[in-house]
C-alpha cells in the first residue's frame, strides 16, 4: 500500500485551514475572554487528537509499506533463486547432452570401424577364395587385378606388346591369351597374338615377359606383381636388345 503526495498533503492543508479558521473565529467572533480560552483549549486538544491520529495512520501506512517492501524483496530473492537452480539445471542437462553425444559419435565410430573389418574380412575372404577357384581353374584376370592393372598402366603411354601362345598342350593357354590380348587392347594398346601351336612333353609352365628399356622394364615388373598376387608364375627377362616391344610368352599353367 503506498501514499500519494496528493494524499499526504491534504490532511494537512485541511488541518492547517481548520486552525486558521478557529484562529479566525476567536479573533472575529465577539466572546468574553473565558470563551475564547474554553474554545483555545477545545481547539488545541482537538489538534492534538488529530496529530494523534495522523500519527498512528502515519505509522500504520509505514508499517504497510515495510511489509510490502519485504515482500517483494522476497519475491525478487525467490526469483533470483530459481533463475539459478534453472540456470544449474540446464548446465546439467548440456553436460549429459554432450556426454550422450560423445558416447553416441564413440558407438558410432565403433560401429563404423567393425563395419570397415567385417568388409575387409569379406574381401579377404573373397580373395582367398578367387585364389583357390584359380588354382584349380583355368587362368584368367579377376576384376580387382585388371582395376588394379588399368589404374597403374594409365600413367605410361600405349605401348606395343606382342602375346605368343608357346604351348597347345590344350586351349586354357590360347584362351589366357586371348583375355590378355583384350585386356591390353581396352588399355589402348596395340596387341598382337600370335599361336605357336607347339606340343611339349612336359609342357613348359608360367608366363615370360620379355623386355628391353628402362620404361618396359618398369611396365613388365608391374604386371608381374599384379599376376603374383594371384599366385600365377611370371618371370621378366631383360633382353637389352633395342626392341621397343614387349613379348608375353604363355605357357601351360
């Protein structure tokens, strides 16, 4: 409860009008002097009442206003309170978000990395398995050795290469040489394949690749480490004789 200035002051312009009309009414009014100081007296006790009175209200209006005053300081400290604990509360729960999140990108990277095995395991697997199917099998060039192949002989220009069937013991020789013929003319090459027609007992075995130059020399390496991955028996020979064509002799596997 709070006092307006307006409020304040009218009480006492009224008291203050009150005493200069009494002040008016002794001096104007005809009475005898014990009048005058019966109505003195009656005016001053009457004042007294009043400031009495005044008082009190004044103090009660005080007290109020105390009151409210630490109320709402309460209120405020309440407030100041609970925007804290709320404060808190969510620092807290950003905490556990950021835990959860690192746990989740952990699991996450977990799963991604058992994911990345179990494909490797696979293509292992897979591997090891071509390796056993070309074992028993007739020759041929798998997917991932002719990608690999074709990725690593980009970089060098066509070149010629002349494939030489030694052997016709049976057709696996011919027909492994025809895929190698295909293969190099995809690259670009310029390829050749000549049938020797020729019948050996024992069959001569493995693959030769017969070079001359330093850049044949690097290109046939490279083509025998792509055929030892998958275990099939390549030699390169160094002719050093000036000719810029390279020769694969296929034998029987």
């Amino acid at each position: 409860m709070k006092l307006s200035n307006s409020n304040r002051v009218f009480p006492l312009v009224t008291l203050l009008f009150f005493f200069l009309f009494i002040f008016i009414l002794i001096i104007i009014y005809p009475m005898n002097l014990d009048k005058k100081i019966a109505v003195t007296d009656y005016a001053t006790l009457f004042a007294l009442a009043v400031t009495l009175v005044a008082a009190l209200f004044a103090f009660y209006l005080k007290d109020q206003q105390a009151k409210l005053l630490k109320a709402q300081r309460q209120k405020d400290v309440l407030a100041i309170a609970e925007a804290n604990e709320k404060s808190k509360v969510a620092e807290k729960d950003a905490e556990i978000a950021k835990k959860d999140a690192a746990f989740a990108f952990e699991n996450a990277a977990k799963s991604n990395e058992k994911a990345a095995n179990a494909e490797l395991r696979s293509k292992e697997l897979e591997k090891q398995l071509l390796k056993l199917r070309l074992a028993v099998s007739d020759r041929f060039l798998p997917d991932f050795v002719k990608e690999e192949l074709a990725k690593k002989l980009k970089n060098y220009a066509s070149r010629q290469i002349e494939i030489r069937c030694n052997i016709s013991n049976n057709n696996e020789p011919i027909n492994f040489s025809n895929a190698l013929g295909k293969f190099f003319t995809d690259l670009g090459w310029h390829t050749k394949i000549s049938d020797g027609r020729n019948v050996s007992i024992p069959a001569p075995t493995g693959i030769k690749i017969l070079v001359s130059g330093r850049v044949n020399l690097e290109i046939a390496k490279i083509i025998k480490s792509e055929l030892d991955i998958i275990n099939y028996q390549c030699d390169v020979v160094d002719l050093s004789n000036g000719n810029d064509t390279m020769v694969l002799l296929i034998n029987a596997k």
